[in-house]
C-alpha cells in the first residue's frame, strides 16, 4: 500500500518505530515492522543528510575559545538561522510516498504503547484504524 506523508512527519514515524523495534512480536508482526522500519530508515537518512547539507550551506565551524582552534564541527550561523529554518521547513512540507504494508493495532496487542506512540504510529496503522486514532485525537482537542 502506498502511505502518503510530509517529510516532517517521518521523524515522528521514526520515534514510534523506535518503541516497537526492540519489542517482542510475533514472527509475522516483527518482520512487518522490520520491513515498515527499513523503509522509513532510507527516508530518514536521506533527509538528515539534505538537513547537514543545510547546516554545511547557513553554518559556520565552531571555535575553542581559548586557542581558536576549528573542532570541525559546523552549527548554523545565528545570523542566517531565519533562512536556514525557511529552506528546511520548505523541505519538512515536501510530500512523499512509500510502499508498506500496514499493520493493524491487533498485531500488538501484547504491547504497551502511549496514546502519542499510537499517534506517532498512526501512518503504518491500516485504513479503519486510523480514523480511529483521528477521532480520538479530535475529541482530546475539544477537552482541552
């Protein structure tokens, strides 16, 4: 199936992720998981490399403060920080498509997860499932 998302959402499905990898999981559900991971991974390398080639573009190298001496390692010159954030949200709001199969909240059953890792979960989730997660996103905003 193909997932729709922004770029900016892939760190989110990263962080979800995160939580299942070192789970224990049926064979089935923990090969889905490794395959949805491998996937979101090459997505995510590739925009933390456009993101240090941003920071390379609107940086400088960082000084020791006695000696001067460089350390090698490059931070975003505060003074280009409002062009470097334009041009990396400009990237964060690209859309992309990745072919996974998604999972059904049965498939982990037996873990314990946070309503914000279901939220963060919630692009691999099947169809149905999704707009469970939504409406009840809904209705935690309307509380608050």
């Amino acid at each position: 199936m193909i997932v729709k998302m922004k770029l900016g959402e892939i760190r989110f499905l990263v962080n979800g992720l995160r939580k299942l990898i070192d789970k224990e999981l049926p064979v089935k559900t923990a090969y889905k998981i490794s395959k949805i991971t491998q996937a979101v991974n090459i997505e995510f390398n590739a925009l933390e490399v456009a993101r240090g080639n941003l920071v390379k573009k609107y940086g400088k190298e960082e000084e020791v403060s006695k000696g001067k001496v460089p350390r090698g390692e490059v931070k975003v010159d505060p003074e280009k920080e409002q062009e470097f954030f334009q041009e990396f949200n400009t990237l964060l709001d690209e859309d992309m498509k990745m072919d996974i199969d998604p999972i059904s909240i049965d498939d982990l059953e037996n873990i314990s997860l946070t309503p914000a890792d279901l939220l963060a979960l919630q692009r691999i989730l099947k169809e149905e499932e999704k707009k469970e997660v939504q409406e009840k996103k809904q209705v935690k905003k309307k509380k608050e």
